[in-house]
C-alpha cells in the first residue's frame, strides 16, 4: 500500500465514509466511488475504511477481527490488482452458530462460504501451554547447567545438540500443534485428549533429553600424561566406581557429585601400567576412567609444568586455530609465545587451557574458532 498515491483529499475520505454508512442504515446502494472519483488508489480506499471504522466505532460498535480477501491470484488478475485486500469485523457482524440471520438488515443479502479463524481460544490455549512447556523446560535444563554442564562442559559434551532436540519439541511443536487442535468448536473430552496425545509425546521427549543429559554430565576435568580431558559420566562403569569406592573413596562419584578437577596418573605397577596403556591403545578403557587412580589436582602440578606447551606446539589446533588463539591470548594479556597452555579434550572441539607459568592457577579456557 505504501507505494500507491493518495489521489483523494481528507473531505472526500471522509464524505465517502459517511455515505457509505447512511447506505448501510437506509439500505440504499450507493454508486460506485471509482466512478466519482477515477483517480482513487488502494490508500485512498483503505483510508475510507478507517474513517467509516471511526464512524462505528463512534456509535458503540466494536473491532472484533478482520477480514483478508482476494488471496486467490486468479481474482487478484480478474479485478486487476495485485495484493489481497483486508477489512475490520465489528461485534454486529458476528452470528451464533445456528442463530437467525436478518436479510432486511441488508441490501441484496448474499450468502458465500468462507474459511474463518477465531484465533482467540486458539492463542490462549497456545499461550498456556508455551508456558508451562518452557518453564519444564527451563528448570530442568538450569539445574543440569548449575550442577554439571557450566563453561566448559557443555561445549565439550555438544550439550546444544541435544537441547534443540529439546526446545524443537517441548517448547516449539507442542504448543503449535495445541494451536492447531484447541477449536472452540471441539467438544471438551476430545480437545482434553488431543493435548493430553500431544503432551504425552513432548514428556516422551523431555525424560529422553533428560536422560542422555544426565548420563553425559560431566564428572571431572583430569589431567593425564600430556593434556586435560574431561570424564562423562557415561564413560564410567559401575564395577570400576564400586572398586574406587574401596580404594579411592574421596575421589570417586555418588550419583549427586558435580565435575571437579583431578590428576589421573598411570599407575606405578609395571604390569598394571602395560595393560591401561594397551587397552587405552585399542580403544578399552583409559586410566582417566578408572576413579581407584585418581589423585587430588594439586598433586598433579608438578608434572602438569612439564606438559605446559606454546600454543604453536599444540597438535590438536590447525594453524589457523593457533593463530586465533594466539590473538585472543594476546587480547586477554597472556605470554602468546610462551609454553602455558595445554590442550582440554572431549568430543570433537579440543579446548586450550592458559596457566599463569609461576602460580599454576588456570587464568583461562579458551576455544579455537579460527
């Protein structure tokens, strides 16, 4: 509409409206307004609309919704126009649903079927369950986060894959499809089973995100032979948390323990040695899995200086990588060139770790976007 030109002025907007309306109360038509007026745009004519809006407005009437007609591009080129046109439903256009529909109210009554949507039940119905869907939602997803997948674990565990997996469900597709299904026409029963269907599919969704959240939390960030890596609790067998917990009690896992930082050294056994390195080369467990090994993180510093590398040095950064991390270390106020990092594991985006050379004390973990 913003295109077309006003071609009538303010007197005759508002003398068109008001013949309009007297025709509408005395049941005379009226002669067409392009005639009078061959100049008249799309604006000019929306703007009588409005002014005889005014006009009902004015009387007691009032805006119940609106019309959009012409969507067919067949009548769009019939009546040589080129957008669907759209109209304001006031309170006396409306009729019960079996009611009586006076003819005299009207000049030359007309009766055509058209595709309605009362939008009101339907959005009130989407709205309250938008609602309780994202608040489920958001309380399961803020305790995980609090409790295990806080910087770095949920960049590390691609926790994001399985929350669009979440929000796609719970909080997108059930409340649409209750938009779709909440016709005030339906029978109550039929619409309480219709959403109950809907609901039983996204807590279907919640407990399966949930469940792979909760067997993926991260349990320790540790530190072994040359680079830090992070410990899920799915990567844990029970018979080596029971053995942990007769060996290495204050080290090993309850099912309530959060992430913590640790020093997971080969043992000093010769034979035990052999068999983790073995079976960590093909593909068994590693030493990082087996809590009877661990150590507290303090202990491990000593050897975590020796294993501190230039950023350049860091296999699991491409050059370009490196260079960014270099940038952003620069940025930050790290020695850029000096060998403080170490790499930090865990699915597939390895993450650098910055120590401040003399204290030891982690300053940073930064991630690799080249």
């Amino acid at each position: 509409m913003g295109l077309n030109k006003m071609a009538l002025t303010q007197d005759d907007i508002r003398l068109a409206a008001q013949r309009l309306h007297q025709a509408e109360k005395t049941r005379v038509q009226i002669r067409q307004l392009s005639l009078d007026h061959p100049a008249i745009s799309i604006d000019d004519a929306y703007a009588i609309q409005k002014a005889w809006v005014d006009i009902k407005v004015a009387e007691g009437r009032v805006v119940k919704g609106h019309k959009i007609g012409l969507t067919s591009k067949a009548m769009q080129s019939a009546l040589n126009i080129g957008e669907p046109d759209s109209g304001v439903l006031l309170d006396d256009m409306f009729f019960a649903d079996g009611g009586l529909v006076p003819s005299d109210r009207f000049i030359a009554t007309r009766i055509e079927a058209e595709l309605a949507f009362i939008m009101k039940h339907r959005l009130k119905a989407f709205g309250l369950h938008l609602t309780g869907s994202a608040t489920v939602l958001a309380l399961v997803c803020t305790t995980l986060y609090l409790g295990w997948y806080r910087w770095p674990g949920w960049y590390l565990t691609g926790m994001l894959h399985v929350m669009v997996l979440l929000v796609g469900v719970d909080v997108a597709l059930g409340p649409l499809l209750t938009l779709v299904v909440a016709s005030p026409g339906k029978a109550p029963r039929v619409l309480a089973r219709d959403i109950v269907m809907i609901v039983i599919v996204q807590l279907a969704a919640l407990v399966y995100g949930t469940a792979v959240l909760w067997q993926g939390r991260p349990l320790y960030y540790a530190f072994s032979v040359d680079q830090l890596q992070i410990v899920q609790a799915s990567e844990l067998d029970a018979a080596d948390v029971e053995l942990g917990r007769q060996r290495n009690p204050d080290l090993t896992p309850h099912w309530y323990s959060r992430p913590r930082w640790i020093w997971a050294p080969l043992p000093q056994d010769p034979q035990a040695r052999a068999d983790i390195l073995a079976a960590a080369i093909s593909g068994g467990k590693d030493v990082i899995q087996m809590p009877c090994y661990f150590k507290a993180w303090p202990q491990g510093l000593a050897e975590l200086r020796k294993q501190l590398k230039k950023v350049d040095e860091q296999r699991y950064f491409s050059k370009a990588q490196q260079r960014a991390l270099k940038q952003r270390m620069t940025e930050l106020g790290f020695a850029a060139d000096g060998p403080v990092t170490i790499a930090l594991t865990g699915g597939e985006r390895p993450l650098l770790a910055v120590f401040d050379p003399g204290t030891l004390q982690m300053k940073a973990i930064l991630a690799a976007h080249s």
